[in-house]
C-alpha cells in the first residue's frame, strides 16, 4: 500500500496540541481504554471515556474502578478533568478519538470487528472537521484503511482533508506494574500528516513514541509482537511434552538456557493461552493471509500446539488420579486453582481455566475453584454454564476435602506451601510449587 499525499492539514489541532488544551476521547473503557484514558489524564489533558456499559459508567462516576489492579479511579474521578459518559453525542466535542474495542473472533475462527464497524458507524455520526480519530484494537494489517476509513467517510467528511486517521497498537500487560505512560507507543497514519498528529498527539502522554511508514505497518507491528509469543509459547509447550515423557523437567531446563547472555529468550509453558491478543492475533493473520494466496502454516501449526495444551493437561490429571488412587476423572473431586487468565489479575479473556473447568465436568468430575481475584465466575460468551460458580475458601478443611488441586493460575497471593501441605494430589501447570520442599511426592507437573 502506497502512503497517502496529505489532501490538507489541521493548524487547529496543532495549536490545541502545542497548547496541551486538547480533548481526548477514549471509547472503550476496558483492560486496555482505562488505563489508557489515565496516562492521558496523568498528562494534564482533558479525557472523556464512553463506554455502551453503564455500569461501568455509575463505578467510575462514582470513583470506583472494576478493574482490581487499576486504582487511579478515585482521583480522576475528583480532578474534574476525567468524565465517563454513555452518551456518545459528546464525541463531537473530542478533539482527538481513540477506539479500544473488542476484536474477537467468530465461533469458525474468523475476524470478528463488529464492534469496531458499530463504534466508527456511532463516530461517524458525530464527526467534525479537524478530529483525530486513531483505532488502537488489535486486528489484521488493512483495517483502518479498508474498514474504519469507508465507514467514517459515511460522515461526508474526507479522511486526510477533513479529519486524520492512525492505528496505533494497545500494548498493555495487565498486572505487570508497568505504567502505561512508559511503554513505547507505535502509531501509523493513513497518510504522512495524520501520522505525525497522532505522535504528537500521543507524545503528549507517552514517554517514546515511535512513528512508522503507515497504518498498515503499525498494525502488522502489533499482531507480529503476539504472534512472535504465540509461536515461542507452543515451542516451550512441545518441548514440555517430550521431555516429560524423558524424565526431564522443562521448567529446569529453561531456568537453565536462560542464563546464556544471547540468542535465548525464555518463555514458559502452561495449560493453554489466555487473554484477549495471543489466542486470537495468529488467527487474524491467517485469515487475512488466505487473502493474498499465502498459507501460514507455522503460525497455524503454532496455534494448534497451544489450543490442545487443556486436553493435555486434563489427561495429566487423569492419568495422575488413575495412578496413584485408581480413581477416574468420572466421580472425582478437583479444585481448580485459580481462573483468571494469568496470575494476579482479575482478567477471564479466554482463560484456558474455564476451558480446562467445561472438559473436566464433562467428563464427570465435580468441580469447585478458589481464586482470590473472581468471587463469582461473571457471565461469558463462550462458558455461560460456568457463570455464578463462587469460588471456594482456601482453608485446611476445603482443600483436604477434594481429590486433586490443579493449579491452573499461580496467583502470588495463594500458600502453595499450604495447597500441597493439604492436598491429596497436586497437579501443577505453571511451576507454582517450585520452592515447596515438603510434600513434592504429592505434586505431579503438568
């Protein structure tokens, strides 16, 4: 795709830019909208977040934040330059518009950009001369050109004449403790000028950002970041399968590569892949791939290694239960510890636990969880029957009383001490039991 000659400029925005009195409007405010509202926020700017979710709207309101490691919710609430709204008539007064909404897929593994149609379908309504309107939803290289930018011209306006149009790729890592603020920011225009305001705009916020050949590029950037993970992830994981059958432990074995100074990089195995990038990302690049007559068969492949890492891990347990009770999956008590999708966040996008949870009840087990970070298991789209299970009390008399853990998220706020000091059977996916000392006869990896 060739960039753009810009059609016009924008001295308005510019000057708003230069002034620091520009107004920011983030729509979506989830994982990846909220903390992104703030590090505009922390800037001194002027955010409105909207969001089609009202309860999230009265929380924030009110000071209160529904996301548990996000706890700046009570003084933005108080500084009186942060609103959440529903009311999407407000967009109009943005001078700049970021869209975080959800790019999942559909039930056949394809893109499903509903959200993002039906969020820039709403923007069009409101659009006015002079915006900045950025997609920061990860999805395949094409989008912003080829989805958002038809859609917003609906308005009548021009893209690059009348308003400028970017990607720039969300880059959040829940639960890390890495400010958002201090994570390098990439944007993409769909000409060179709507490039640049979107640095400038983001530099007012983000410590580097970095400024690619076009919005296409900045989207290919995102999903090669994922899919780099995914495909190292499935090596570690085959890995685990063949030397686990050798008698080797793989946990072991990657503690000790990684300390070679070059040409390794650890990454580590586990049930399977959760969150909302990794197990979705690979697919939107096949998908857009068969377009152009390519067939990615190594990130495929990659992506089938990861998706039966459940199956494997349920087998584990199985054949542990067989072997050192004689007891089958049909019948048995497991409590599966912890559901988020990684440790010490309150985040379900695709947890492989409630995957892991569904096989091991439709084999007949009976099965109770215990995560500190989900009370109550919320309604999902794909796990419905899950929804409403509560999670069980990490105590002595609970976990004694069932016939296997499984550790399925290694939350730094459990005793695994405790789990295996308790416990009958502990079948470990994560290396959470690696300092117990007492007990390691109890703990079958997995």
């Amino acid at each position: 795709m060739n960039v753009r000659v810009a059609l016009g400029s924008n001295p308005e925005l510019e000057q708003k830019i230069a002034a620091r009195t520009l107004r920011i409007g983030v729509i979506g405010l989830g994982y990846v909208g909220l903390p992104l509202a703030h590090a505009f926020w922390q800037a001194g700017l002027k955010v409105t977040g909207f969001d089609i979710d009202r309860a999230k709207i009265d929380m924030l309101s009110r000071g209160e934040s529904y996301i548990r490691h996000f706890t700046a919710a009570p003084a933005m609430n108080e500084s009186g330059r942060f609103a959440a709204t529903s009311a999407f008539g407000e967009l109009a007064n943005m001078d700049a518009i970021l869209i975080c909404v959800p790019t999942p897929l559909t039930p056949t593994r394809e893109p499903d950009l509903q959200f993002v149609t039906n969020t820039c379908e709403t923007i069009a309504c409101h659009l006015r001369p002079g915006q900045l309107v950025v997609l920061e939803s990860t999805t395949y290289p094409g989008t912003t050109d080829e989805v958002v930018l038809p859609i917003l011209e609906k308005s009548g306006l021009k893209a690059a004449r009348d308003f400028q149009l970017a990607f720039s790729p969300e880059r959040e890592d829940p639960g890390s403790g890495i400010e958002t603020r201090s994570i390098p920011k990439l944007v993409g225009g769909i000409d060179d000028y709507s490039g640049e305001v979107a640095r400038s705009v983001y530099a007012l916020a983000f410590a580097h950002v970095h400024k690619v050949r076009d919005a296409q590029t900045a989207e290919a950037v995102k999903i090669t970041e994922n899919i780099f993970r995914s495909v190292n992830i499935a090596l570690v994981n085959e890995l685990k399968l063949a030397y686990s059958r050798m008698g080797i432990n793989v946990w072991d074995v990657i503690e000790a590569a990684k300390t070679k100074p070059f040409g390794f990089m650890p990454f580590y195995p586990g049930p399977g892949l959760g969150g909302h990038c990794i197990p979705i990302d690979p697919f939107y690049l096949s998908w857009r791939a068969r377009a152009f007559e390519v067939d990615t068969k190594f990130i495929e492949l990659a992506g089938e290694v990861n998706r039966a890492m459940p199956r494997h891990v349920v087998g584990a347990l199985a054949e542990a239960l067989s072997e050192r009770f004689g007891k089958a999956l049909k019948g048995a008590k497991i409590l599966v510890m912890g559901v988020a999708y990684k440790k010490n966040v309150d985040d379900l996008r695709e947890s492989p636990a409630l995957r892991i949870m569904e096989m091991l009840k439709t084999a007949g087990a009976e099965v109770s969880y215990c995560d500190p970070y989900f009370p109550a298991i919320p309604p999902t789209r794909e796990h419905a029957a899950l929804a409403g299970m509560q999670s069980i009390p990490f105590d002595e008399a609970t976990v004694s009383s069932f016939d296997a853990a499984f550790i399925a998220t290694d939350h730094d706020a459990v005793s695994y001490t405790d789990l295996v000091k308790w416990s009958k059977l502990v079948v470990d996916t994560r290396n959470a039991t690696k300092n117990v000392r007492k007990g390691r006869e109890k703990i079958v990896m997995a």
